[in-house]
C-alpha cells in the first residue's frame, strides 16, 4: 500500500497531489518542478531557489557527488541540506545520465543508493538504464532487464526512510513501457520516472513523448507518483501534465541560459533575436534585451537563467490553477499553437481521450470550444458513450432549433456533442461555449454522436431536423432527414 502520494483535484489525465516526503519532514504539492543543481556549478543559490522562487523540492547528482574527494566528504560530513542550505526536500541522482553518456561509471546500485542514503537524500535512485529512442527491441529488452535488476537491488538496500525512485525505460516500445511501470509498479518503491525522454524532447517528438508517457501510466496505478525525468522546458508543461505527469526537473533554465536562450511558453528564443521582452519578472522588468546582450558573461547568464526559471515557475503555477478550475485542456490547447511539433503532441494526446476520460472530472466551470481538436475532447468521447448506452422509443426530432409536438420528443443537437435530451441542456459539458462559425469537426463529432443513438436503437424513428447554408452565409434553409440505422439502409 502506497501511502505517500495522495491526488485532490483531476482535471483530463491531470492531478493536483500531495507527495509525503517523510525524510524530509515535508510535503510537496505536485505537480512539482524540481531545479537541477549542479554540484560544480552554483548558478543560483539553492536558499534563493527556495525563497525567491518557492522551489519545495530540488534534485541533485549523487554521482557527481560521489566522485569528487572534496565533495564527497563534504557532504558525507554536513549532509545535503547543510551543505545547500536548503529545508525542503532533495532528490538525488544515481548516474545513470553519466552511463547513457559516457558508456560507464563505476559504481553499482546498492553502492550508490547507500552513499545518497548516507548523505541525506530524501529520494534516491538506482542506476537505471536509459535506453535511447528507436533502438532494437532486443537491446530495449536487454538494457529495461538491467534496470529491472537495479529496481531489485535497491529493494534490498536499507535506506530507512528515504524514498526511492523506480524508473520506467523500455526505449520507444510502447508494450515495453507499459511491463517496465507494471514491474516497477510491483516492487516496494515509491516515485516512478519515465526515463530517456529528453533525446524525445530536444527532438520535438512532443507526440512520441505523450505515447511513452500513456504507456508507463497504463502500467502504473493511480497513487504512483509520475516523473517525467529531464524534462524542464515551460511549454510542454501543461501537455505533461495533462497526460498525468507529478514531478519535471530542469537544468533547462541553466543549461539554456549558458547558450544565450531564453525560454518562453511557446518556445525558445535567442537573445541576438530579441528587442522587447514578453515577461514581467524582475530581469525581464529591470533590463532590456540590448542591456543583458552587453552585460559580461557570468552576468548575462546569471539573468537568463533567472528570467528562465522564474517563466518556468510561472507556468507551473499557471497550469495547476489549471487543473483547479478545470480548463487544463484549454491551456494545452493554447500551448499547441506555439509549435507545430507540439501539435502533434496535442494531437497524440486527444488519441488517449479514453483513458483521460476515466479521471476527467464529470463537471466542470465551462468547456470552451476553441479550436477543431475540442472535438476529440474526453467529455465528447464519454457523450457519445453514453449515448450508446440510452434507451430511446417512439418518433424523436433532433433539432437544432425549437421543440416540435409532432413528434414524441425533440431533442436538441450540438457540434461537437451531437444530440441529447433537452433537460440535460443545463449539464455539463452540453452548457459549451461554442462559437457560431464551428469546424468541420465539430460537425463531424455530431454526426458521430447521432450515429451512436441511432445504431443503439434500431426500433425508434429519428428525424434530424437541420440547417443548411445553400450559398451565402446570410441565408439558411431548415432540412429534416429522417435517420436509420446503417444496417436497415437498402441503398
Ligand atoms: N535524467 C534524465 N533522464 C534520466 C533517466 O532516464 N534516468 C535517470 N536516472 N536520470 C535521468
Ligand atoms: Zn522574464
């Protein structure tokens, strides 16, 4: 029984939780975004991440740690949080990054589990395996038995209290994926990373992102803490997020700072490409492009990775009064149009809209139709489940327009929903916002709906009442069709 991740709010596949952390002595509100420190490098102090920032918790490399005398000793005297002067909680590393880059290190998982355990980590990690995009099956399958043995060997360290990360490899393979986080799902650990997403990530395969990432969740229960491990840039947050992901950590905000990038919530910018600056934090208020282009190495960075940092924040907050309100899938819909790339992950997620539904709230604030993608929406999927599922008699008006005594009963008729009964008019999500002007869609995703009530029920007569726009917009013409089951058609 997992007892240290409880979720409060769904919204689509999305959660606000709470993640107990208990070496720590706190709890951290997910989703979460954990900055990378990186032992070597101080670009913004750890105590500052804490009160400038409100960072709860922050990740670090026990590797690194480990491999420096100094450092090691350090940290093996004072502890992690003494020697970053930081009370919230710290997450550590194992080295497995160092693997996948330089082929070997030269430690093992209890080793190394052990030696985070010794120097106050609150969660540590095996050394996993991060199996690259589009290998062989047989080395994804070789490679996810190695983490698989890993996982094994830090069941078997005693760490006390410290939490301890499970990752889920399994390369591109989306069945792989879904064993490796049923097998981690099964061992005593706590927090669950899907790994080697970042070569996904720096690629813009938004979309293949999102399948790795339903696969491991199909694999996980509901109270398994989702990491999505690498991941920091802003504009993929609410994408992730929505797919179920807890924990992000960014070395982004650094890393991009030390090549001049700045980071925004439909991508990254050049500061060469800049004269105005989109954002109001403090760097972004104090100076202007020209000002940080003239400032000295050390300071242009320092302010980049601090203008990166605080939009990083930002749209994590923004994206869990998201999930609050319930209109995370509209601030992904807004997200999608700052790349083409992350589109296609927009898309890739809607291809998911049945196991979004399952958690997706059954009412919400308003559902706002705002672009064609609205149409494959979970709420549009589960009305034409339902609609299914009803049991339908005598002669019914589907109409866009007003009741008609004619018949036994109207029911009215909305793209993208399709038809429905009038006194559910007031229910969510038939109280859409939808704008006059629909897509091809939406008219589509009624259809669609439509055709699920009327195959449902062969022996009821059904009139679709309509309108039709002959030429100009100005001018409609009301149609009735009467509909019948595919199966009675005789043409
Ligand atoms: N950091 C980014 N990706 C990974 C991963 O797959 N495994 C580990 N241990 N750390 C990572
Ligand atoms: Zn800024």
């Amino acid at each position: 029984m997992r007892d240290h991740f409880e979720v409060r709010d769904f919204d689509a596949g999305g959660r606000i939780g709470e993640l107990r952390v208990p070496r720590a002595g706190v709890t951290v509100e997910t989703p979460a975004l954990l900055p990378v420190i990186n032992p070597h490098i101080r670009t913004i102090a750890p105590a500052e991440l804490e009160s400038e920032f409100g960072a709860e918790i922050l990740i670090t490399n026990g590797y690194i740690l480990h491999q420096s005398d100094d450092m090691r000793e350090a940290a093996l005297s004072r502890g992690l949080h003494d020697l970053y002067g930081f009370d919230g909680a710290i997450m550590t590393d194992s080295g497995s990054f160092q693997l996948a880059e330089y082929g070997e290190i030269d430690v093992t998982t209890p080793e190394i589990l052990q030696f985070q355990h010794d120097i106050g980590s609150d969660i540590g990690t095996p050394v996993d395996i991060p199996t690259p995009p589009d290998v062989s099956r047989e080395q994804a399958e070789r490679e996810l038995a190695t983490t698989n043995e890993a996982l094994a060997a830090a069941e078997g360290v005693d760490v006390g209290e410290m939490l301890v990360n499970a990752p889920v490899q399994g390369s591109t393979y989306t069945d792989l994926r879904e064993r490796a986080a049923r097998d981690a799902y099964a061992t005593d650990l706590d927090v669950f990373p899907v790994g080697a997403v970042v070569p996904l990530l720096n690629a813009y395969r938004y979309d293949a992102m999102v399948d790795v990432v339903a696969a491991a969740k199909r694999g996980l229960g509901q109270d398994a803490p989702v990491h999505l491990f690498g991941a920091g840039h802003p504009m993929m947050f609410a994408l992730a997020v929505a797919m179920g992901c807890d924990l992000f950590d960014s070395a982004a905000y650094a890393l991009y700072a030390r090549d001049d990038r700045y980071l925004t919530v439909r991508g990254t910018e050049h500061l060469a490409d800049l004269q105005y600056f989109p954002c109001s934090c403090p760097v972004c208020t104090d100076n202007t492009p020209k000002e940080i282009r003239g400032c000295d190495d050390e300071t242009r960075e320092r302010l980049l990775a601090r203008h990166n940092l605080h939009v990083t924040f930002e749209e994590m907050r923004r994206v869990k009064q998201a999930v609050r309100k319930g209109n995370l899938l509209e601030l992904v819909d807004a997200r999608a149009r700052g790349h083409p790339a992350m589109l296609d992950g927009y898309r890739a997620l809607l291809d998911h809209a049945d196991r979004l539904e399952r958690t997706d709230p059954v009412s919400k604030d308003a559902f706002f139709h705002v672009s064609a993608e609205c149409s494959r929406r979970p709420e549009v999927l589960r009305h034409h489940e339902r609609l299914a599922r009803l049991d339908v008699e005598g002669d019914v008006l589907l109409s866009e327009g007003n009741k008609n005594d004619d018949y036994d009963a109207t029911w009215r008729v909305v793209a993208p929903f399709g038809p429905f009964p009038r006194h559910l008019s007031d229910s969510y999500p038939l109280t859409a916002e939808v704008p006059e002007r629909r897509s091809r869609d939406a008219y589509e995703a009624a259809a669609e709906g439509v055709r699920a009530l009327v195959e449902a029920n062969p022996d009821a007569r059904f009139t679709l009442a309509h309108w039709r726009w002959p030429g100009s917009a100005l001018e409609r013409v009301p149609e009735r069709v009467e509909m019948r089951p595919l199966g009675d058609r005789e043409d």
